[in-house]
C-alpha cells in the first residue's frame, strides 16, 4: 500500500470520525418535543389528586399569617382551592398538567442547564393563544426524572416570580410536588397601575394598595389522595347571594 493511499484512507476516517461526533453530539440534547414527551410520561398516571397545602409567606408591605388550603386537581383542566384567603400563586404552579402545557404553549429547546444542582434541560414555553395561561415561561427539567425542577416568568408587572420545585413519591411510579418555593424580586420601578397574570380559573382580587415587591412563598404539599375519581360538581363556580335590596 502506497503512502499516498494510506494518507486517503487517514483522510476518510478522520471525516467519518468527525460527523459520527457530531451525530453523537446532536443526539444528546433531545428535542423539546421529545423532553415534553418524557415529562408527560410521569404525570400520564393522575387522572385526579387532592392536597392538603400550608403556605408560609414573607413579603414586603405586606403581613400573612401562615395559610393551609385543601387543592383539587382533575385532567385535563379543572381546578379547585378551599380556603379563607387566596393563593398568590399562578394556577401553573400549583397543578402543572405537562398535557396542557403542550396544547398552550409553543415549547423551545434551549440546551443543558444546571438548575438547583440538578442536570436539566431548559425550555422557553410560550402561548399559542394570549388568555389561556401565561404569556411566557422557562421550565427546566431533571434529566433524571423527567420533573420540573425550577420554572421562571414574569407574572406582575415588572416583577419576576421564579419556581423551585421538590418531589415526594406517591404510589408508587408516580412523583407530584412535595415543596414549591415562590420568590418575588422587583425588576423595575413600581408601576402605576399593575397588572394581574391571565389565565382562566385564577380568582384574583384587584390590589387595594401597591403590591410588593419583594418576598417568598414556600408551599408544602401533604396527605395527598390520587385517583379518587373526583366529581365535577367540586369544580363548579357557586355564585355568592345576591344583596338582599332595604325597602
């Protein structure tokens, strides 16, 4: 063999070598299709699911005692919070149906990111139509579990709201939300007006004084009930009394 042709040979593997790295590197960062496919695939199991929540609040301006809610959770869309106050966070974040995020939101593959010490991969989600959820969001996912690990957007004016998300086991091959920390950091000057996050379900009543501008939440999730067929009528709006008119 002559060493003309050894070096054509030499040649030909190192370019074979060299887009079989390629391949192998383009391989490894999966779709946000295929990342929204295995996140679904962890939640495909809850068809319902109900949670004691308590929820311990430091804002600024603003004084909450600590606050216990029962949530109700049914797919594809329903759900239901009894409690004497409100929860200040977005529907997104107490229930977070992968399904439904599919079907709103546009999904972005962003690339490998750490996220709370876990290896994730970030996606930028944003709404197909306006009025269905938020605008836009980031949600990173464990590549290990296929869970949300931290989810960010910007549901008040000027103000960022950023997710971090623990899991406990329930049941078995099913993983739901144990504790979710909320922060609240200003990322400008105080609005005049602010407005409120849009979404369907999300009952919130109009500020009277301004809103803070910093703080956190922190949800803790306990007796979790999964699959217990939950009826419809929980979920049904009850329309309060109308005002008794003085003669």
């Amino acid at each position: 063999m002559t060493a003309r042709r050894i070096g054509r040979m030499t040649c030909v593997l190192v370019m074979l070598a060299t887009q079989s790295w390629h391949v192998s590197v383009a391989q490894k960062v999966p779709s946000a299709d295929a990342v929204l496919s295995r996140w679904e695939e962890t939640f495909a199991e809850v068809k319902d699911f109900t949670a004691t929540v308590t929820a311990t609040i430091e804002m600024e301006r603003l004084r909450v005692p600590r606050m216990e809610a029962k949530i109700f959770f049914k797919k594809p869309d329903k759900f239901h919070v009894e409690s004497g106050g409100f929860m200040m966070l977005p529907r997104e974040g107490m229930a977070l149906d992968p399904s439904l995020v599919r079907a709103r939101y546009h999904a972005k593959q962003e690339g490998p990111d750490t996220a709370d010490g876990r290896e994730t991969y970030r996606l930028l989600l944003t709404a197909i139509k306006p009025g269905q959820g938020l605008k836009e969001f980031t949600v990173w996912i464990d590549r290990s579990t296929w869970t949300p690990v931290r989810m960010q957007t910007t549901p008040y004016e000027g103000r960022s709201l950023r997710l971090s998300f623990q899991y406990t086991n329930v049941q078995g091959s099913i993983w739901l939300p144990s504790v979710v920390r909320a922060t609240f950091d200003a990322q400008t000057a105080e609005p005049d007006q602010p407005t409120m996050p849009e979404g369907p379900g999300q009952n919130y009543p109009q500020p009277q004084r301004q809103l803070p501008r910093t703080g956190s939440m922190t949800v803790r999730y306990t007796d979790y009930r999964v699959n217990t067929g939950l009826s419809d009528e929980i979920f049904e709006k009850v329309e309060p009394p109308a005002p008794v008119k003085k003669r």
